[in-house]
C-alpha cells in the first residue's frame, strides 16, 4: 500500500495553524542554543529522530505487538517495531527487547509488575545515594507496594573508595534480607558498575538481577562502559539521555520465559497503545547508535566528564567519589561554601546560562529540596561538539557562577562567556 494524497490540514505548518504554540517552540529551540546543557540525563537529539517523533506514525493505534495486534493497519508499524527491537538487541548483545515502555519509569513499573506480588523485597540503594525513585522511594508506588531494604556506599572518606558502592554491604543486606530481586543502575552514580560482582552477589543469595542503565546506556552501547549482558536477568533503560533517542524506556532481557512475562506486563499489565511514532524514533536512534561513529562520542563524553572533574577538584571542589568514570560529575558544595545549597548553586549557574540541577551527594545533610550538590553532565555538551580544552573553560564559568553568592554582575560577565562559547558550537 502506498500514500496517495496527504490532508490539506497536515501540510500547512506549526506557525500558521498555531503561531502561540510555534513562537514558544522557537523560544525553546533559542533556550538551547544559548545555554550550556549540563543536566546530565539530557541530550540533544538528532533531527532525523525529531523528524521520526513528529511523523505520521503517531496517529495509530498499535496495541499488542508486531504481527499480533488488535487494530487493523499495522503494516508499517510492524515494520518499525520489528526493526527498533532488533536494532535494540543488536546493540546490547541480548535477545529480547521490549520497546514500548513511554518512559524509564514505565519500563520499571512493567519490570516490578512482572516480578513481584505486592509486599515482595527487593534490594536496592536509597534516592539520597544516587538510586531512582522507582527503585523504592517511598512516594513510589514501588515504595509503597513493595518492600525496598537498602545498600550504602563507602561512606569512610578517609578510605580511597569513598562514594563508590560498597559490595560488602550488598552482600550482606542480601544475607540478612533474602530480597527476590537485587537492583543495580544509578541516577546519580559517577563510577563504573561491576555487573560481574553483582551477578555473584544475586547468585549467592537467589535473587534475580535487574540493572537500570538508564544513565549508562548510551556509554554501554558505545562500549564505554562494561555491558549488564550476560550477568543480569533483566536490564531497563531510558532512550533519551546518553543514548540520545527519543523520550522514551526499553526492557531487555536474554530469558525467553521473562521475556514472555514483560510484554504482558507492559501491555495489558500498565500501558494501553504504544506511542508508535516514538518507537519509530527510536529505531533511528539505536540504528545512529549502532554506527562507528557513537563510539567515538561516547568515548568523548567520558574524556570530557574527566576533564570536568580534574578541572573542579583543582578549583576545590569536592566531588562525590573524588572523580569520575562515567558521564557525570556530583559537586558537593560544603567544602567551598557550608552554607551555599544546590538549590541557590543551580539557580546562579542558571542565570548565568548553564543549566544543571541540584542534587543529594553521599552523607547528604539537607532535604531533597535544597541538597548539598550539584549534578552536571557531558552528553549534550559533547554532542554540540565540545572537547576537553573546551570543557577546562565551562569548569572556570561553573566556578565563577557558584562562587558569586548571587551577585547579578558577576553572574552577567559569565552569561557574556557562555554565549560566546555557544556562539562557537551552534546546534545542528
Ligand atoms: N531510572 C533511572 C536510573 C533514571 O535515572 C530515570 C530518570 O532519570 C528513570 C529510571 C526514569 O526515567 P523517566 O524519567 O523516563 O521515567
């Protein structure tokens, strides 16, 4: 089947239909040309995947799966659901993969509603420490309906390994919990995690391993850092932050049997039609990420988070872990300032165009809504194109700005920098 004629109604453009939604479209595309990105699960996108998620797929109901669905007209959504999971397996080495979760958190609930009955225990680290909410929070419904116990990073500063996580108490919440299922996957975690570790821990104590990459995706799939594949039973991502596709979450698993239970749980269990237009998208995105050329990116983004971090300690900063391996940078604000919060950080460095987002570091003294840190990253910085000397100099504007005390002259000479540094890298 071919397209004859398109509606007049999809041809005319944004601007005419809807110039109030178009002009707060343009102000958010200038928004991004003229600040520095640095929230760490954010990206930039490619235009070939905003051309995806702004295409003709999204007017289709698809609910079920390729070749087996409840409305007529799939042809070619099959084609592209078919064609995103087996770029998905291809790109982490696994089996199975489930592409329709709309987001991180809705692969998770799927995941929690494919595993467990209500009460279970499972292991994971706390929000403060760097977990996700869905690993147990308590305003979560994996909180609320299931029984979260959890693990702890070093928390000895003296010892080389401060802030790094402490697989001795994993072992041991595990011995004394019993926990169906161990957790792995961090939102707020700078170092490199040990799947093969983990996989002993869960195999020493029954429990099933599920790793929530969601940060670390992109650097997986670019090799930039070591696969969950073949250590965990079931991995969940994002699609949107350092693997640089659409909003949007994926399961992957090499079990046929859970495999089999996580597309049940995704569809009927928690989600109705899936949002096909985002599934073509991220067919583009892993189809980008399987290209050489994703390495290479990956492989800059951690160089860049290290050069950040190298650039922030010099300057005094401390950092959780005293560094870096990944794509992110978590700056304790009490060694420079004991009263400065990462809510007044984030606001300065906001004002100054440089957008990052307050955060809870190790030993975290102050409520979520004020924290003692600060969390930046490198994706979207280095998909604008921005390398290590470049990075040395974002590092000397952060300092500037967090050391203002809000003082809107200082903060105004840095936003002149700022501009002028995203004069230089303009957005695709
Ligand atoms: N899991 C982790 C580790 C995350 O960091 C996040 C988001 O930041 C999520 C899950 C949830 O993803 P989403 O915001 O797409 O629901």
């Amino acid at each position: 089947m071919t397209a004859t004629t398109t509606p007049k109604s999809s041809q005319d453009s944004l601007a005419s239909v809807d110039p109030a939604v178009a002009a707060i479209i343009d102000h958010e595309a200038a928004r991004q040309q003229n600040t520095l990105e640095m929230i760490a699960s954010e990206n930039h996108t490619s235009a070939a995947v905003m051309e995806a998620c702004g295409s003709v797929m999204t007017n289709k109901y698809a609910e079920g799966y390729p070749g087996k669905r409840y409305y007529s007209g799939c042809e070619f959504h099959d084609q592209v659901e078919q064609l995103a999971i087996d770029r998905a397996c291809e790109l982490f080495n696994c089996k199975f993969a489930n592409v329709q979760p709309h987001s991180g958190a809705n692969a998770n609930l799927a995941v929690q509603f494919a595993l467990f009955d209500p009460g279970d225990t499972f292991a994971a680290i706390e929000l403060s420490d760097g977990g996700h909410l869905t690993h147990g929070s308590p305003v979560n419904l994996s909180g609320k309906w299931l029984n979260p116990v959890t693990y702890n990073l070093v928390t000895d500063e003296s010892k080389d390994d401060w802030g790094y996580l402490d697989y001795d108490s994993i072992d041991a919440v595990c011995a004394e919990h019993k926990p169906k299922v161990l957790m792995t996957g961090y939102s707020a975690y700078p170092r490199t995690i040990d799947f093969k570790k983990f996989r002993e821990i869960a195999d020493k104590h029954g429990c099933i391993l599920w790793a929530d990459v969601a940060h670390v995706a992109g650097l997986i799939a670019g090799g930039a850092h070591p696969s969950p594949f073949p250590y965990c039973d079931v991995v969940t991502t994002t699609t949107h932050k350092t693997l640089r596709g659409p909003r949007g979450g994926l399961i992957l698993t090499n079990d046929e049997d859970l495999a089999k239970r996580f597309n049940k749980a995704v569809f009927p269990g928690t989600q109705g039609g899936p949002l096909m237009h985002i599934i073509a998208a991220k067919a583009v995105a892993f189809g980008e990420a399987l290209k050489p050329e994703f390495k290479t990116y990956n492989a800059q983004v951690v160089k860049n988070a290290k050069r950040l971090a190298a650039e922030l300690m010099s300057k005094g900063f401390k950092l959780a872990s005293n560094g870096t391996d990944n794509h992110l940078v978590l700056m304790d604000l009490r060694t420079v300032d004991a009263d400065l919060t990462g809510k007044e950080a984030a606001l300065w460095l906001e004002k100054a165009g440089i957008i990052a987002n307050m955060n809870t570091v190790p030993n975290e003294t102050r409520s979520p809504f004020k924290t003692s840190g600060v969390r930046l990253g490198t994706p979207a910085l280095t998909t604008r194109g921005l390398l290590e000397d470049d990075i040395a100099q974002v590092a000397t504007l952060i300092d500037q700005a967090v050391r203002s005390k809000g003082d809107q002259a200082v903060i105004a000479e840095v936003n002149k920098d700022v501009l002028a540094l995203c004069e230089r890298f303009p957005m695709g």
